[in-house]
C-alpha cells in the first residue's frame, strides 16, 4: 500500500523532476561538449 501511495506521489512531482532532470541532462551535455571543444583547441 504504501509503496502505492509513493508510486502516486512521485507521479504528482514526475513532470516537474522530469523536466528539471532534462535540464540538468542538457547542461551536462552542453558542459561536455565544450570541454570537448576546448581540448581540442589545446592539442
């Protein structure tokens, strides 16, 4: 039961994670990409 109710729970808060997770996912990405960027400027 209880685990229902959390199942419920995290449904309510999922859009809001999601999208602050997507965002994360994206800025880590963009990170990456410039580190990507800058070694190569450096070789």
């Amino acid at each position: 039961m209880e685990k229902c109710l959390e199942h419920t729970h995290f449904q309510a808060k999922a859009p809001y994670d999601k999208e602050r997770f997507d965002l994360k996912k994206e800025l880590i990405r963009e990170r990456d990409i410039l580190k990507k960027a800058l070694g190569k400027e450096k070789e």
